[in-house]
C-alpha cells in the first residue's frame, strides 16, 4: 500500500494516534504536501461522506475521522504555509451560524494565510453580527471569507452577506462564499463577490480580490 493510501485508510478509520507519524513517513520519503492533503486526507472525508450517507457510518465516526484529519494537517501545516504573513493584509474567515464544519474553512484559512493574508478565524456557528463585530474592530480588512457545508446552512451565508452590507461595508469589503453545496450561481444570487470550490483557488482568488 502506498503512503497516500495509508494516510488516506488511517483518517477513514480514526487512527488519532497513527496518523501524524503516517504523514511524517510520508514526507519523508518525498510524497508532496499537496498530494498527501487531496488524495490522502480530502479523499478519506469525501469517502466518509459516501458512506455517512449510505449509513455505513454514523456521527462519531465522522467525528474521529475529522479529528484525525486535523491532526495530520498539523504536520502538513508548515510544507503548506509559505507566504509573508499579512503583506496582503487581513482576511476574517468563518464557517456560519448553525454550521459546525471546519476542516473545508481551516484548510481555505491556511491556504490564504500562505498566499500573504493575516487570518483573523471566527470560527463555526459564526452569527452574521459576529462578522461585522470582526469588521468593526479591524477598519483595515478589506476581505471577509464565510463557509458552510450543510444545504440548510445556505440561508445563514445568504444572511451573513446581508448583514455585511447593511453593516456599511459593501464597496469596502469582498466577501467570498464557500462549501460543499456551494455554487458560482449561489454566490451571484445572494450577492458575494466571490466563489471558490476549494482551498488552492480560493487563495488565488483572495489575491485577486484585493489586487
Ligand atoms: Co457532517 N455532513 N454533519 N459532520 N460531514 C456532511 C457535510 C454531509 C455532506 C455528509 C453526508 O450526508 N454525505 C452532510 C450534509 C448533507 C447536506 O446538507 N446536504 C452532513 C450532515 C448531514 C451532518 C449532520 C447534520 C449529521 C447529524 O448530526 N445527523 C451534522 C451537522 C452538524 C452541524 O454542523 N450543525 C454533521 C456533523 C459532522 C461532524 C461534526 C461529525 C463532522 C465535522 C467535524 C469538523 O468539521 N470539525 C462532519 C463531517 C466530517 C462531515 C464530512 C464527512 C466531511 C466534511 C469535510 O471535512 N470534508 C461531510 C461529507 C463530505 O463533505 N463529503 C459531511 C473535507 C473538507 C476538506 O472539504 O469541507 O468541502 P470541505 O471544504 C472544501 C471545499 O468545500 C472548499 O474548500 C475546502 C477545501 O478544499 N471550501 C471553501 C470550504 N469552505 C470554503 C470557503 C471558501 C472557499 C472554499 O471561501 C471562504
């Protein structure tokens, strides 16, 4: 069994304390970090999900297999962050209200962060209010980015950009959305500036929005 395919077995199945000597083994011997994130660890929860939904899997499953993820990003962390920390200046970040996950909104946050941003992370269940309190307290940021991975969460990140803009600030911040059930069309309709299906291009995409 390959490397990657041994990560991505030890997510599946929660191997918490395996997980970080995997990644570490993996590195080693010259597997690239971006490899062992998508094909490993990203494919492990995409798997998951799969059987979540056939009821192979039920929630504490899903929960061990997130917290192994998490741990194995860790050991990623420093082969993915590269970027001079802030020099694009900052981005606040959440997954919204109601909305628990946040593997999909850590990894966009790393990635950003790597791309030149000062991550400033509400992280989940963020309530609209909480955004523009963030806003409020940092006049500089010109980027807000919000997540939410459940099709009933939808609503919350329609209402998160509402409540921006009523907030004051809808010619002075971009406002990018993101998640599994999220779409460009989305994003048009609920007026976002932005959209990104995954991490690598929602960090292009920052660049750009600020640029
Ligand atoms: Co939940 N869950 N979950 N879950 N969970 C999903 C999302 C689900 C699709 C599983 C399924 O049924 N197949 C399903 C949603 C169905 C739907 O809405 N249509 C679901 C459900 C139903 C639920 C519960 C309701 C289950 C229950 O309690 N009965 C419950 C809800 C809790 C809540 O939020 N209120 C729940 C709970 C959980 C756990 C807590 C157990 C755990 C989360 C732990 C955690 O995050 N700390 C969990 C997990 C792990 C998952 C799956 C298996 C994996 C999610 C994940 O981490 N993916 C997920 C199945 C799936 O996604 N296939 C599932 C890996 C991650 C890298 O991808 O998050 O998509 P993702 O992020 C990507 C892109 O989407 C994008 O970039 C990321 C990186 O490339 N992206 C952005 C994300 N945010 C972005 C923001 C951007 C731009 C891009 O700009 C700002």
């Amino acid at each position: 069994m390959s490397k990657i395919q041994e990560i991505k077995t030890a997510v599946e199945s929660g191997k918490v304390k395996l997980i970080e000597g995997l990644v570490q083994e993996a590195l080693d011997v010259g597997e690239k970090p971006n490899e062992i994130l998508d094909n490993g660890m990203v494919a492990a929860m995409r798997d998951i999900g799969a059987r979540f939904q056939a009821n192979e899997v039920f929630v504490p499953e899903m929960l061990v297999a997130a917290k192994t993820m998490k741990k194995g990003v860790e050991v990623l962390r420093p082969h993915l962050a590269s970027g001079s920390l802030g020099k694009l200046g900052k981005c606040i970040i959440g997954t919204v209200a109601g909305d628990l996950h946040d593997i999909g909104k850590n990894l966009v946050a790393l990635m950003i962060e790597s791309a030149g941003f000062e991550i400033i992370d509400l992280g989940v269940d963020v309530p609209p209010e909480k955004f523009v309190d963030a806003l409020n307290d940092n006049p500089d940021c010109k980027l807000v980015g919000a997540s939410a991975l459940l099709t009933t969460t939808m609503d919350a990140l329609e209402e998160t950009v509402k409540t921006i803009h009523s907030g004051g600030y809808k010619d002075k911040v971009k406002i990018m959305i993101g998640g599994a059930p999220v779409t460009q069309e989305f994003a048009d309709q609920i007026g976002a500036d932005a959209f990104a299906p995954d991490a690598g291009s929602a960090a292009s995409k920052a660049v750009q929005l600020v640029s």
